[in-house]
C-alpha cells in the first residue's frame, strides 16, 4: 500500500501555503530551482536572500535527508526574482507522493513560470565520468509502472488537466539553452545529455537493477525529481533538469566498488562552483512571460 495521499495536500491547503509565503517575501518569483543531495550552494547564487526554514511553514513537508538543509531561500539573479528549494523530499523518506512534489505546486500558485531542478545520479551510461552533469532529455518512471504518480486520485482543472502530455516534459529550448551556456564558459567536456530513471530508494540499484535500466534506454538513475517534473507539466510550467553524476553504476559482478551517500556529497562539493554558475547563468538568460 502506498502512503495516504487524499489529505493535506489539497488546491486550498497549497493556495493557503502560497499566500502565507507571499506575505514574506517583496516580490513574486518567477524561476524555482530545486537543489539535490549535495548541491544546497546553489542557493547562494541569489542576492537580496530571504530565507524561512520549511518548518515555519504551514503544510510544508520537512527535510530527513544529510545533504537538504530544509530551507526555501527567495532572491534575485541577475535582477530576477527566484525562489531555491535547499533540499527536496522523496518517497523513502515515508512522504505520500503528492506530498513530495507539494511545494510545485505551491511554486505555481506563488507565479513561477520555470522550474529548474537538479539531482545527483548514479551513471549508468559508462560513456559518463564522475563530476559530470547531464542535461535531462526524457526519463522513465519506475514508480508510475506500480501506480505511484503524484497525479494519482481526481484531478483538479485549477491545476492542468487529467491526462497531460509527457512526450514534451522537458524543454527543448531550456536544454539547449543549458549545452550553449556551457559551451561559452568552456564547461562542453564535462556535459552530457540523456534519460534519467527514477526509483524509490532508498537502497542504491543491483547490478540486475542496473543493467536493466541501462536495456531500457537510461542513462542516468536516481531517486527523485521526475515526480516533481509531472506536477510541474500538470502545472503548465517549463522545466529543466540537470543530473549531477556522482558515481557509476555497478554494473560487473566481479566490481569491488560499492554505491554510498558520502561520494554522492563529495562530489557535489568537488563540481560546485561550475554547476552554480552555469545555472546562475542559464537563469539569467530565461526568458519570462510576467514583469514583477
């Protein structure tokens, strides 16, 4: 059985967490960055910081996991109004999948147009090295096979409608955005492109579970951010995702390496600085529909 997913979560119940934010902060953001295990920093990108701890606020789910300091941080970049998700929520952690993907929910409601969320992955693709990032083409949702979609349960049209298109989730412009970012700061050696697949956790994949995902098409895997990506579709705003590939995959029988959560934070220390400034620029460069 998966967790109770009919209460605390409702249209009413996000527009109430919405305003209560809205009351905080001067001005509406437009761009919602989502920080993955490790990569809290990029937060500090953004000038003229508010920061509210998430158990200040109402409905907020809160952060379990070493690596999300559990904290939303308002700001500008490059004169535009942003709001930075430092640590994410996951189904391992016992949360009800509409309740891990609330707070993009609450980012729509608050005005914001784009969301950006990044995530550390295990590699499955052996062509990727440790330390770089894929730019998220597709993915694949192994937790949707068994019913577990954060859109699970009747549909609200103030949200999207009942049977949105994923074929498109992930904005082709925005990604090409991202590849020409990272071209002009020099960064192309270590940028890759292609699937994320996403799992449950919270123990790392088997060889088995590896290889398997690999036949199917991913190239990348971890445990988060496609059901944030849904919601935000549902929700009608672009996205664009990054993986930050902090280990590869075993996928060899006879390997003595094992997955563990201390490479994931190192390497998100060690990749830092060029993740936060080709996201800072990319964001800059995102074009918004709204003046604030």
């Amino acid at each position: 059985m998966f967790p109770d997913s009919t209460t605390g979560y409702s249209y009413e119940e996000c527009k109430a967490t919405a305003d209560w934010l809205i009351a905080q902060v001067p001005v509406r953001p437009l761009v919602g960055i989502v920080c993955g295990s490790g990569l809290g920093r990029l937060a500090d990108v953004l000038k003229d910081q508010l920061v509210i701890n998430y158990r200040d606020i109402p409905n907020f789910p809160q952060s379990t996991v070493h690596g999300h300091a559990g904290k939303l941080v308002f700001g500008t970049l490059k004169g535009k109004p942003c709001v930075c998700m430092q640590g994410r929520f996951h189904l391992y952690e016992g949360y009800p999948i509409q309740k891990t993907t609330m707070p993009i929910r609450v980012f729509k409601l608050m005005g914001v147009e784009t969301v950006l969320l990044t995530n550390a992955a295990g590699g499955l693709n052996q062509d990727f090295n440790v330390g770089d990032i894929m730019v998220i083409k597709d993915h694949i949702n192994i937790p949707g096979f068994a019913g577990n979609n954060p859109l699970v349960g009747l549909n609200d049209e103030r949200y999207g409608v009942r049977f949105p298109c994923m074929s498109d989730a992930y904005d082709r412009g925005l990604q090409q955005l991202a590849h020409d970012v990272a071209a002009e700061l020099d960064f192309s050696s270590f940028m890759q492109e292609g699937v994320y697949s996403a799992l449950g956790g919270p123990s790392f994949e088997t060889i088995a579970e590896c290889k398997m995902l690999r036949f199917l098409g991913a190239d990348a895997v971890g445990m988060s951010t496609v059901h944030e990506v849904i919601v935000a579709r549902h929700c009608g705003m672009r996205v664009l995702a990054l993986s930050l590939i902090t280990n590869k995959s075993v996928l060899d029988y006879n390997s003595e390496k094992k997955a563990n959560h201390e490479e994931v934070l190192q390497t998100g220390e060690m990749r830092a600085k060029q993740l936060e400034k080709l996201v800072s620029t990319v964001v800059s460069r995102i074009k918004t529909v709204k003046s604030c």
